[in-house]
C-alpha cells in the first residue's frame, strides 16, 4: 500500500515495466531518506522519446523550526536558565545558536546533558535548526537520485507546498516547461 | 579434460588439497582465504574427480563444480553513479564470481543517457581483454535498444541485461538479452530476482562455451593454466604482486599483474620442459588494465604445433 494518498506515473510509449519499475525506484529512494510521509501527493510524467522526466509533488504541511525547548527542559536557575537536554542529535546546532546569542563566556555546560546561561533572558524560543530546510535539501536529493543518470540539465521549482521537477538529456526550453505543466494538470485532474 | 571445481572448506589441512591437485596434473588457479576459510578454484582431470571427492568429504569441505572458472568478466555499467550502482553491478559481479569466473566492474565515462551516451577506443579495448561482458541496462525499452551502439565494437560475447521484456532478435548486436533486472534500488533477494542472476550465469556460460567451440576449431598451442603455472614459477616477483589474484586467467591467454617494461623480458623468455619459449608461442603485449602484461597464446595454425 502507497503511504502517499496519489501516486501517478506516466511515460509514454510502450513502457509499461518502466513505470512499474520506477513507481519502485521512488518507493525505494524516498523510504531510504525517510522523506515519504511528507509527501501527499506525487505525480510523475516522462517522455522517453524526447527525453525528459518530470515530477510534481505537493507537501504534507509545513515542519516547524526545531527551538530550544523541543530539544530540552528550560528551567530558571539563581543567575540565569538552565537547560537539561533531551535529544542530544541537535547538542551542536544548539550550542553554536547560544554562543551567537549570548557570547562563550555566558554559556556554561558542567555536564554532557546540562547547559547553563548566565543571562535574564529566557531561551526557550530560540530557533536551533530549520527542519524545513534541511527537508528541502533531502528532497533534492531525492529527485536527483530518482532521475535517470543521464538526464543533467534540471530546473527545480519549489514553493511552500509543492515541487516540480524537471530533468532532461537536451537543454529545457519554455515550451517543454509548459508542456509538462500543462501534462501534470491534465494528470491531476484525471 | 580439465574439470573447473570450487573447493570451500577450513584452512586446516587444505594443503593436502593443493597437493593432490598437483599430484593429479591439475591447476589451482585461485586461492582465497578468509580468516578460517579457504575457497580455492581448481582445475582436476576429470577422470580422477572420484580422489579429490574423497579427500573432500574426509576434510568435511565442500566440492562444487564451478562452469565459469579460468575465465574472465567484465561487468559494465554506464557509469560509476549511484543510479546504477551498488545494488544491481555488484549482486551480478558477485553472482558471477561465486561460479567461479573472475570478474571485473567497469563504471563508462559517459555511457549515460538515451542520445549522449558513448563508449570510447579505450574502454573498447579494455573489455575486449575479456573473455565475455555483462551489460547492465535500465528500465526504458527505447533507451536499451538505442544504447546497442555502446556495445557494437566490442569483439567479445555481450550479455545485455535490463528491464522490459526485449526479443532478443531486436538486440542483433548483443549474444543474449537478460529480463527483469534494470535499474533497481534495492539488493536482489526475491526469488525472481535470483532466478534472473541465475539467468544471466547461464546465458554467459553459454557465451564462454561458444568461444571454446571456437577456439577448439583451431586449438591453442598450449593451455594458459600452464602458463599460469610456468610463469609462477619461473618469474618469482610474481609473488610480490599485490593483486589478490596475480595471474588472471582467461580463453585465449593470461594477464600477469606486473609491470610490462620490468618484467616482459622474463616473461618472454619462460621455458616449458619441451624447450619452447613462451615469447615464441605467444604474444606479449601492454595490456590496457593498468601496467600489466598481456599474454595471448597463438593458435596451432600460427606455431604448427600443440603441445
């Protein structure tokens, strides 16, 4: 079963163990880089014969920025704030975001999990990584790894909630941008 | 008649095996041994298999035939990418392998795409040195039947593999066509997709036994395991070589894996019991893997005589 809620694959001509196959591929790429639940919908069209390959996907909603207190319990100490941490995979982000914030000789860490500030303001919403955009940088992965080797000249169109994609042998030209497009919404509305 | 057998069995007492193989006028081409295991590939006449079947069991090892032994396959993908490889190249190279062949994995410069793929002179030639060559293809029809250019120079049997369901007719090119492996990004574990590597072992079995029918119209002057054998003992620094297989055996000849300008004068000059010289009936030549020398056995048309 597709943890997705629209998976669509096109390609044209007699390639039916193509889209089968590459309906696989994808499956495969976006459960390894563990980026399949956000993903809602995903379209994929391709053209052998010109050759281009397309996808269009729209995102699950937005992730918010990872903060201080995601990562720890913020507790008000005598001098300033202490932070116990919990998940110990961001320690290096958060110590780098307090040092910018608060300078070295303020931020204290007595133990492998405690860090102590010598300041009055709290830290609690201070942002320590943009998961959105570490998403985004994995998607692109993603697509690169999905499109066939030989397809280099790409365009990537991001926006908040969805993708397009576009890998080709030849240079892109509008007229092919918007033939996808034009194909993508045919599909969506299919 | 030589019979190709893979020995796997413990470390302990395995020179009892290497001694009867002598003993018996057969060839151990290759030895491998990991930690306290020993895989070794053997050649043992046929007629006294019964003897080392038995030494076999007595050592509580296993005796398995290995068709593609003394022989050597290229595997090639159309680039070194992460979109052809590991999962596919290395499930076939080490398929092929565990049958006993020899095989070598060959990324293309620039053998990607449907229009802009290309294969160039040196690359040719570099899998012409082997014995067969497996060509892994992706999942688009049109693509592998476009990408025959790649493989239409190349003078040794080409194994074509990919997705579709091909007619092999419409690959004129290739000697076989391979279905239902392509571009996948998972390892081979179903048993449809063992059962297409065992495909593929098969069909470049097939391959390797039409170049022996070839070659036994007009027979080598001698076999390359005796070259193998002369050479490892009449050029010493052999054993210096730190490739884990220092003589590669193929059809038509051996690759020595030393320098050429060193050491093709010694090669050269490897003399059998009949008083021949190597140099007189073969050719020594630069091979185009890396530094080392090729030697490739002339025919009986050419030397007038087979020993």
């Amino acid at each position: 079963m597709d943890p997705m809620e629209v998976f669509k694959i096109e390609v044209t001509g007699q390639e039916e163990f193509a889209a089968k196959k590459y309906r696989e591929i994808i499956m495969d790429i976006l459960q390894d880089l563990g980026l399949i639940r956000s993903i809602g919908r995903l379209y994929v069209y391709v053209d052998i014969q010109k050759p281009y390959f397309a996808l269009y996907g729209l995102l699950r909603s937005g992730i918010p920025p990872l903060t201080v207190k995601d990562v720890g319990d913020v507790l008000q100490v005598a001098g300033g704030y202490q932070i116990k941490i919990n998940d110990e995979e961001h320690m290096a982000d958060l110590l780098r975001v307090l040092w910018e914030r608060y300078g070295r000789e303020r931020v204290e860490q007595p133990a492998r999990d405690i860090v102590i500030i010598a300041s009055d303001n709290s830290p609690s919403e201070l942002m320590v990584a943009d998961l959105e955009a570490e998403f985004l940088q994995d998607l692109t992965d993603a697509l690169v790894r999905v499109a066939p080797e030989g397809f280099r000249n790409r365009r990537n169109i991001m926006t908040k909630d969805s993708f397009l994609f576009i890998a080709a042998e030849e240079s892109l030209t509008p007229e092919m941008v918007s033939e996808i497009k034009a194909k993508i919404r045919e599909m969506e509305n299919a | 008649m030589l019979e190709p057998v893979m020995f796997t069995g413990g470390l302990y007492k395995h020179d009892l095996v290497v001694e009867l193989v002598e003993d018996l006028g057969g060839y151990v081409l290759q030895k491998n041994v990991t930690q306290t295991e020993i895989i070794l590939l053997i050649l043992v006449p046929s007629e006294d298999m019964a003897a080392l079947q038995a030494l076999a069991k007595e050592l509580r090892s296993e005796l398995v035939r290995a068709p593609l032994a003394g022989t050597e396959v290229a595997v090639v993908t159309p680039t070194l990418a992460i979109h052809h490889l590991p999962h596919v190249a290395c499930d076939i190279a080490e398929y092929l392998r565990r049958h006993g062949c020899k095989t070598n994995m060959l990324g293309m410069a620039r053998g990607v795409g449907r229009e802009i793929a290309q294969i160039d002179e040196y690359e040719t030639a570099l899998i012409n040195e082997h014995d067969a060559a497996v060509f892994i293809f992706g999942n688009f029809q049109d693509c592998i039947k476009k990408k025959e250019s790649l493989y239409r120079n190349i003078n040794v049997p080409v194994v074509v593999t990919g997705g579709p369901e091909i007619d092999a007719k419409d690959l004129p090119y290739a000697f076989d066509y391979v279905p239902s492996i392509g571009r996948m990004a998972h390892r081979a574990r179903k048993a449809t997709e063992i059962g297409s590597l065992d495909r593929i072992v098969d069909a470049v079995g097939r391959a390797l036994d039409k170049t022996r029918a070839a070659i036994a119209k007009d027979p080598l002057t001698t076999s390359p395991p005796r070259i193998m054998d002369a050479v490892r003992e009449q050029v010493p620094d052999i054993e210096f070589s730190y490739s884990p297989l220092p003589i590669a055996l193929n059809l038509t000849g051996v690759r020595v894996k030393l320098p050429y300008n060193d050491y093709k004068d010694a090669v050269k000059a490897v003399t059998f019991d009949e008083g021949v010289k190597l140099g007189e009936i073969a050719a020594i030549k630069p091979s185009r893997m890396k530094d080392y020398i090729l030697v490739r056995i002339l025919s009986a048309s050419e030397t007038g005589f087979v020993f």
